[in-house]
C-alpha cells in the first residue's frame, strides 16, 4: 500500500531485470524495435512523471513522488507473462490520430486503495483481493484513466496531438481484442511513493505499430538547456535577420473634400493641407514613432523624435 508503512530495504526501483529497449537483430524474429534509441519518447515519460503528481496527490491526500524509469520493448505476450499474479486493471486508451490502443496498467491493490481512500476510508484494502473488479472499482479506474490521459495529451503535444480516450476496464488480458500478443509494445514504467512508503507502479503500454508515423521524432536526439547554438550557425542567423529589409513612410495629410469639389478637379487645382509639427513614421504596418519633416543632403526627410515601444503582440498583429 502506497499510505503504508515500509516492511522492506528494497530499493524504489523495480526488483525484475528486464532487457534494454535496443535489440540486437537475428535471423528469422522480426526486431521488435524498428526505432533504435527512443530519445524522445523517454523525455516524454519523464515529463509526464512530473505531471503526474498532480494526478495523484489530491487522490492519496499527501505528498508523492514520481519518477519514469527507463523504457523497453517487448511482445505484449512477454509484457503479460512478466507481470506478477493476481487483480490487475488494464484500460485500453484509445489514440486518435493515429488510430492504435494503448494501455493503462494499474495493480489492483492500488486501485481498491484508491478507492477507500476516494469514499473517505483510509487507504485499507482486503488481506486476499477479489477475482474481479466492481463496478466502483472499474469507475475509479476509468476515472484515473481520465485523470492522467490530460498531462500525457500535454506532453505529447509538442510531438504531435494525440487524444487518448479511456475504453472499458478489464481484468483479463486475454479480453483486449485490439492487441495480439505477438504485438511489440513499448513499455514506459512510472513509479509513484508516498513518504517512506513501498512504491506502485502504473505502466503506460504503447503498440510500436501506432507510434511508427512519428519515429523520426521520436529517435531525435534531445538537447538540454545547457546546450549553446553553434557560433557560425548563430552569426549567419543574425547576418540574415539584419538584411531584412521594411518599408518606411510617413503621413503629412489626410485630407478630406467632397465628392462634388473632387469631380470639378482640373490640371493646376490645389487641395489645402494642414500637418502638425510631427508626423507619424511607419514601418510596414506598425508605428514606429513620430518626427518632423525636414531636408538633409538636398532630399525630404523625417527627423525621428519619439520611438514607441513595439512589443511581441504588436508584431503579431
């Protein structure tokens, strides 16, 4: 139990080996990673760690931790065998673009413990869990399920916008129609503790099938802040932005005359204009500021003598 005491020394990392996400290709097997180093789906999950505390800490009522561990690639058979016995949830989540399953997995001692906790008990759960969840049981889960499908959308949408729609709860693998298990699955494992209490698990399962469209981001190497621009890169960019070339004008008049003054017009009329003693300036669409008309070097010009602040909403406008 998560709001339990600790019995054991045992460190907060799973206590199963479990092979690298990496495999070494052999005569015969398809290779069940066509992606190699999954960079970018591993930052994901440990952005989506740290969203999930607030997921979990209005649930558990107290101060959790919550890591992503590294992921890995395995048949969902495999996936399924590796798992330890007893009550499990598993809810499908529904990806839409592009159109695959994947999965929530959730310990079932974690889902009655939550759901104690959710109608005001204190986290206790049954020394020997049920065959099957209840129909309460089964809400909570779908409800978790819509809990953390928010930060994971969030995450994901910098890659690529992705809802993810909790299905029907089942207890039984063997009921998930949409997934074989021959299917390669990646597996991205989140632990979750409270205090110095023992700690859970929740898998999120994803079919490599579904994730095929976006494996050039999803391999791309992902740079920390520390990272600095490369020097030429960086002068040539700034070169660049410097020889971008604006339009600039000012308004001296707007006159206005009737239409019957504007229909009697011949060659050598003259329409009286009246300006102040400054103009505004414009640079393409935006004003710049406001000056006076003048000459320099024999030609007309505009001697500037107040700047307006330009901000970034006014650039985008």
């Amino acid at each position: 139990m998560v709001n339990g005491p600790s019995t054991t020394t045992a460190s907060d990392r799973r206590e199963r080996t479990r092979p690298p996400a990496a495999h070494q290709g052999v005569l015969g097997p398809a290779k069940l990673n066509p992606f190699g180093d999954l960079h970018t789906l591993q930052h994901l999950s440990v952005r989506l760690a740290r969203s999930l505390r607030g997921v979990f800490e209005p649930l558990l009522h107290q101060e959790v931790r919550c890591w992503a561990e590294p992921l890995i690639v395995q048949r969902f058979a495999d996936y399924r065998a590796e798992r330890p016995d007893g009550l499990t949830a598993w809810l499908p989540l529904a990806m839409d673009p592009p159109s695959g399953v994947a999965l929530c997995v959730v310990d079932g001692r974690f889902v009655l413990e939550l759901l104690d906790l959710f109608f005001g008990g204190s986290g206790g759960t049954p020394a020997e869990l049920p065959p099957e969840f209840s129909p309460a049981s089964e809400a909570m889960v779908h409800r978790l399920g819509k809990m953390i499908a928010v930060p994971l959308r969030a995450v994901w949408e910098p890659l690529a916008r992705i809802e993810f729609v909790p299905g029907h709860v089942e207890s039984n693998p063997a009921m998930l129609s949409d997934i074989d298990g021959d299917d390669a699955m990646i597996v991205t494992r989140f632990g979750i503790a409270a205090g110095s209490a023992r700690p859970v698990f929740i898998d999120l399962v994803y079919p490599v099938t579904a994730l095929k469209p976006h494996s050039v981001s999803l391999t791309a190497k992902v740079l920390g802040k520390s990272a600095e621009p490369d020097p030429t890169w960086r002068t040539g960019l700034t070169r660049a932005a410097m020889g971008v070339r604006f339009p600039v004008r000012s308004v001296l008049a707007e006159p206005m005359v009737k239409l019957s003054l504007l229909i009697d017009l011949k060659p050598g009329d003259v329409i009286p204009i009246q300006f102040g003693a400054e103009v505004p300036v414009m640079v393409g669409g935006l004003r710049l500021g406001t000056g006076t008309v003048g000459v320099s070097n024999g030609q007309a010009a505009v001697q500037l003598t107040h700047i307006m602040r330009i901000d970034d909403e006014g650039f985008s406008s």
